[in-house]
C-alpha cells in the first residue's frame, strides 16, 4: 500500500511540476504583442523571445540526460528549478528588450532540466505497468501548460501586467522545488565517474537503434502541430468567419483539457491494443480533426474538433516516447533526451511555421497545411514495428 502512496504522490508531483515548469515557455506565447507595445518593436522581432526559449530548451535536453546521470536526477532537476526561480525574478524586473532576450535564453537552459530527467526517472524507478501511465500524466501536463499557461498570462495581463507574470512563476518555482526536495528520492541511477564530454559518444548507439528516427521523425511533428493548430484556431474563432469573442476563443482552449485529460487512459489502451497501433490511431484523429476545423463555422462543433485533436496528439506523445524506449536496446537516457530534444524543437518551430503560414487569408488551407504534417507523421508511423527490437 506503502509503495502505491508512494507511486501515487510522486506522479502528481511530476504532474504539477510539468505544468508550473513548462508555462514558461506557454506565458510568453501571448505576450507577443504585449512585448512588441512595451518595447516599442514589431511582433516578429518581440515572438524571438519564445523562439529563442525554445531553442535553448531543446538544445539542453540533449545534455541532461548525462549530466543528470554524473550528478543525480532529483539534483539536476532542483538546479534547473532554483535557476528558474533567479531568471523568472531578475525578469520581472527588466525593461530592456535585449536582457529579455537573453534571460529567456538562459530560462530556456533552466527549465530543459525537468522534462527529460523527469522522463528518464520515472523509466528508471517506475515498474514496467505503472510507467507508460506515469509518462502519460508527464506529457499531460506539458499540453495542459500550454493552456493553463496562456490563460493564466492572459488573466494577468488584463488586470496587471506583463511582469506580475513572471513574479507568479517565481513563486510557483519555488513552491515545486520544496514539494521534489522533501517528496521525490534520488533515482538508484547515478555514476559520478562519468565525464560529460562522453555525451558526444553516445550518438555511436545510433548505428544499432536506427529504428529510433522514426520515433523522433513523430515527435518532430506533434508539438509544430500543437501549437500551430491553437494559433490558427484562436485567430479563426475571432474572425469575421466565425464571429466569436475574445473570451469565447480563452474558453474554447479550455475545453482542449478534456482531450489531455483523456490521454491519461494511453498506458492502459497501449496495453491492450499495442504502443503503435495507439500511435497511428492518435495521428488519425488529430489529422481528420485537423481538416474538419478548416471546413466549419459553428463554434461548438470547432470545439469538438479542437477536442478530439488534442486528445490524439496528447494520445501520441506518451506513446511515442514510450516506443522510443522500446525499439533501442541500451542507452534509454540518452535516446529519451534526444526526443525531448526533437518533441520540444517544435515549440520553435511552430512560431516560425505561423509567420510563413498566417499571410495566407484561407483559415482551410491553413488547417490543412497543419494536417499534411501530420500525415507525414502517420506514414512514418506505419513503419514502426510492433513489438519491441523488431528491425535495426
């Protein structure tokens, strides 16, 4: 009973965590153009502030996996926290674009410490049953940062302004650093004789696990596709062609929760039906809702599209690193911290994707520009083998 508490606890820990960690990135999603005003710059230049946070994410990803591994997952994740405390007050009270820039890069670094090591943890210490549904509860609160995240900044900007926002996640950091220090154990994994500049040896795995790439090809797409479709779709509900309010766009992204929640059910669905099957079923669903949103007016049937989207790309990203842990055959760190790497490179993506995309006047065939990359997405996943080690 003792352990399941102990399961229990330690996964709603992980849960909260990944939503208070990854909302900075989705804070800043927008305050776009609240920053373009403030500083006086266009929207283009004030949107670097999150492709320049998602870079420096995902390139520290890759890296986290083995200094975590030197000096201790729960510690790595602590560090990333307490700088994320620093970085989160020393922005709240800047007034220069240019030093936002930079801390943002620096927040980037900070907050790359939790996903990947969160991941390899709960791979490491979970049992094989409870750890696709732990993962799932992970890349959960991921996408429901994405929406928690970009009300709550809305909120606050509305009554306050852009730097309260900043002053709230320190708090909020500083909060989930005391719940991890005092709840979560130090992972069994740990070999202090590592030397960092070993990480570059790793990529001689990929020789016998090339398999993975089609595993990373996956998560490329599904957080370009995420955040794309929410861009798309926020600017559609408000438009001449659908004629909704800007509170009606906050509450259709709210009813996107009842997908990501749904997703929790992964673990159990992949256990019956299979990691892949669950996959290409995901992709299905988000790339047929995908094409449904550019052919509808109605607001309650968009939102019912919006829902089942999210709920297969919720659907996907659990399963997918899961797989990503099934197919190689050593090295589940590494190769995990290369696809949160490769799942967090379309945050950045994403806002360049919408420059390119958004000039073009037709809501459909923006949608449908969103679903070809998910097709892309379901062809690859039609090439994964279904059991484990299957091809190399």
């Amino acid at each position: 009973m003792e352990t399941s508490m102990n399961y229990n606890r330690m996964t709603t820990i992980f849960f909260i965590s990944g939503i208070i960690v990854m909302a900075s990135l989705y804070t800043a999603l927008p305050l776009t153009s609240v920053f373009a005003k403030d500083f006086g710059i266009s929207n283009a230049v004030a949107s670097l502030n999150g492709v320049i946070f998602s870079i420096t994410y995902s390139l520290s990803c890759l890296f986290y996996g083995t200094i975590s591994e030197k000096f201790g997952r729960i510690r790595t994740i602590l560090f990333g926290l307490i700088g994320l405390v620093i970085i989160c007050l020393l922005i709240g009270f800047i007034h220069s674009f240019t030093l936002l820039i930079i801390l943002r890069a620096i927040q980037g670094i900070c907050a790359a410490a939790f996903s990947p090591v969160s991941i390899t943890y709960v791979t490491e210490t979970y049992s094989p049953v409870k750890r696709v549904t732990a993962i799932s509860f992970i890349s959960t609160s991921f996408m429901l940062s994405g929406v928690i995240g970009q009300n709550l900044s809305e909120i606050v900007v509305r009554y306050s302004n852009w730097h309260m926002v900043y002053f709230i996640l320190t708090l909020l950091y500083i909060f989930i650093a005391v719940l991890i220090y005092k709840y979560i154990p130090e992972s069994p994994v740990k070999n202090p004789q590592l030397k960092l500049v070993g990480f570059f040896k790793n990529f001689k795995d990929f020789k016998d696990n090339k398999i993975v790439i089609l595993c990373y090809l996956i998560s490329l797409s599904l957080l370009t596709m995420f955040i794309s479709m929410y861009t798309i779709f926020n600017h559609y509900i408000t438009s001449d062609i659908v004629g909704g309010s800007e509170a009606t766009a906050i509450n259709a992204k709210l009813f996107g929760i009842i997908g990501m929640l749904l997703s929790l059910l992964a673990g159990r669905i992949s256990d019956r039906t299979g990691v892949k099957h669950v996959i290409v079923g995901a992709l299905i669903v988000s790339i047929v809702s995908l094409i449904l949103m550019g052919f509808t007016t109605n607001v309650i049937l968009l939102v019912i599209w919006s829902v089942l989207f999210v709920g297969g790309i919720a659907f996907a990203i659990p399963s997918t690193i899961s797989k990503v842990g099934m197919v190689v055959n050593r090295n589940q760190g590494f190769f995990l911290s290369v696809n949160t790497f490769i799942l967090f490179l379309g945050t950045a993506i994403a806002p360049l994707l919408m420059i390119l995309i958004q000039p073009l006047s037709n809501f459909t065939l923006q949608f449908i520009i969103i679903a070809v990359i998910g097709i892309i997405a379901l062809i690859v996943a039609l090439l994964l083998p279904r059991r484990k080690n299957v091809i190399r």
